[in-house]
C-alpha cells in the first residue's frame, strides 16, 4: 500500500468528493473542478501510484495495487462521493465491488471495465511510455511538453489546443513528466487493468459518462451492452464527438461539471 499525495479544497464540513484521474495524468486535471464545487464539497485531489507527487512502485501498477492504495485512502478520511476518468474510473468500479460502504456514488468517465477493451490501447501506450522516457530523460520543460501536445491533432484534424484550454495542456505536460513509465508500460502489456470484472455486484449508485466511440472512447457500444446487461441499473450517457478525457474539452466542460454536481445529490 501506498500513502497517496493528495490535494485537498472546499468545505471540510461538506461531503468528501474525490478526485481520481487517468493513467498518466495527475491531481491536476482536475483542479479547475476543485475551485467550481468549493463551496459545497471537500474535495480530495488524489495522485496515484506513480503519478504525481505519489511514490513510484516498481511493478506495481496492477489495478489491485492502485485499489488498495484508495481504499486505505478513504479508510482513513471515511466515505466518499467519487469521479474516477479512465483508470481512476476503473479504480472507483472495482472499489463500489469490493468495499461498498465507502463509495456513497460514484461517476465513471469514460472507464474501461473489460480487458478486451484496454489491449487495444497497447500500441498507443507502448509508444507514449517511449516519448515521455525521453522528455524525462531529455529533463524537457512542460512549456515544451505542452506545445507538442497542443500541436497533436485530435477529432476532425483539429489540433488539441483549439479543443483544449493552456491549463489543460500544462496539466497533461506536468503529469507526464512526472509519470513512472513503468505504469505506461502495464497498460502497454496487459497487466495494469487484467482484473477488471463486470461480474461482481454493485450496489451503490454508480454513473458512467462515456466519450465518442469514433474518437477514442475505451467504452465501446459491446462494453455498453455488457454492462446494461449485468448492471441495468448503472446508466451510460454518452458523449458526441467527445474525447476519452471529457472533462479535458471546453466544449464539455459545463455538462461535464454538471453531472458532478448531480452525483452530489444522490
């Protein structure tokens, strides 16, 4: 188990909401969230297992490892409404399975929950591990890290800085650089999310927001499928023309907000 570096905001009388990103991403992405719902939750920013502040853990980036790191998290600071993007979601599922009396709701951004879906991702992973091992070893600035990043076309051809804000890109920028690529790498082998289950019971509120299959959702219509079998009482909104990382685009952003917002009614 590791102790998460974590970012805390908001109220601290307020119901705790945590925060719980992507591989290769970091507490950062979601700071914008943080200023927006201040006033009305306590809100933890959470780095995992190599990423962030967090320590890094050679071979230790399976999904059981990253749940047992949040699971003493919220062991310690108590019950949690949770918003976990891509494996942050995954971490969030597998944790409404296993310990369900310390997710009050949770929000599920375009996560993946089968296998199949992730070993897709392996060459894309496999090449990323080997572009940020050498910004690191390069010791790149994040300014530079962030114009490269802001040049990559995303749907439609359109560079990533007409979709995505500077603080989005300073954001991804720093947490790459800051990434064990190790971790990259267990996505890249199949390792990392092999354990992901659509079989145990969930039985506390659980939402799934999911990004446009044709631009690069790891949730595609055969998961959705699967999962309304298993779970019809787990609802899918899906998201036109939105990327994996939906809260990352500006044209999502307002909706994206929302639905946090209406997790902390449930």
């Amino acid at each position: 188990m590791v102790a998460l570096h974590v970012v805390e905001a908001g109220r601290a009388d307020a119901p705790t909401l945590l925060f719980l990103h992507g591989v290769g991403n970091s507490q950062r992405t979601f700071g914008f969230a943080a200023d927006a719902l201040a006033d009305r939750a306590h809100v933890l920013l959470a780095d995992l297992r190599g990423h962030g502040a967090s320590p890094r853990v050679p071979d230790g980036y399976r999904l059981p490892d990253y749940v047992g790191d949040v699971e003493a998290l919220l062991d310690e600071v108590g019950p949690a409404y949770v918003v976990g993007n891509s494996l942050g979601g995954a971490i969030a599922w597998t944790l409404a399975q296993r310990r369900p009396e310390l997710i009050r709701a949770a929000l599920l951004e375009d996560p993946p929950l089968r296998p199949a879906d992730v070993s897709t991702l392996s060459p894309i992973f496999r090449a990323l591990r080997h572009q940020v091992t050498r910004w690191q070893d390069g010791d790149v600035d994040p300014a530079t890290v962030a114009a490269a990043l802001g040049a990559m076309p995303v749907f439609g051809g359109r560079p990533a800085a007409e979709v995505q804000g500077p603080d989005v890109l300073e954001a991804r920028a720093r947490g790459l650089l800051d990434v064990d690529p190790a971790a990259l790498g267990a996505v890249a082998d199949g390792t990392g999310l092999a354990a992901l289950d659509l079989t145990t019971p969930v039985t506390v509120p659980v939402r799934v927001l999911a990004a446009d299959e044709s631009t690069g959702s790891v949730l595609p219509a055969s998961a959705e499928a699967a999962l309304a079998n298993a779970y019809p009482d787990v609802p899918v909104r899906r998201f036109p023309r939105a990327g994996h990382v939906i809260h990352d685009e500006l044209a999502h952003r307002e909706e994206w907000l929302a639905e946090v917002e209406a997790l902390l009614e449930r």
